[in-house]
C-alpha cells in the first residue's frame, strides 16, 4: 500500500479504516491481473488509476464518497 495513503488514512477511525480497505480490496480484486494499478494520492484523495480509468476513495468522519 502507498505509505502516504496509509498515513493519511490513520486519521480516521477504525470502522471507517475498514469501510476503506474494504473498498480498496474490492478495487484490486475488480481488476484483471494483467493491468497495473497505480495507487497514489491525488489532491489528498486517495487515488486509483488504470491506464486511462480512475477511482477515488474520499474519506468523511463517518462515510466514504466514491469519484470516477
């Protein structure tokens, strides 16, 4: 896992650190294994870019809003 997402994550509680691997565990797991994902912050979004496709996890105090 990128380590700024990681750090960036640890200011959430642990319920919603969960809701987020949760998330990004259904990203990897949508995506072919020939792709590469690239995991990287954009904006402080946590980001997840294939080839030309993207998915962002933003993180609020109690829930988790998706941008593509």
């Amino acid at each position: 896992m990128n380590e700024l997402i990681k750090e960036y994550m640890n200011a959430y509680s642990i319920e919603l650190k969960e809701l987020y691997f949760a998330l990004r565990e259904l990203i990897y797991s949508s995506i072919s294994q020939k792709q590469e994902i690239e995991e990287k912050l954009w904006a402080k979004l946590p980001s997840y870019y294939v080839g030309n496709f993207f998915v962002r996890l933003i993180p609020f105090k109690d829930h988790i809003n998706e941008g593509k």
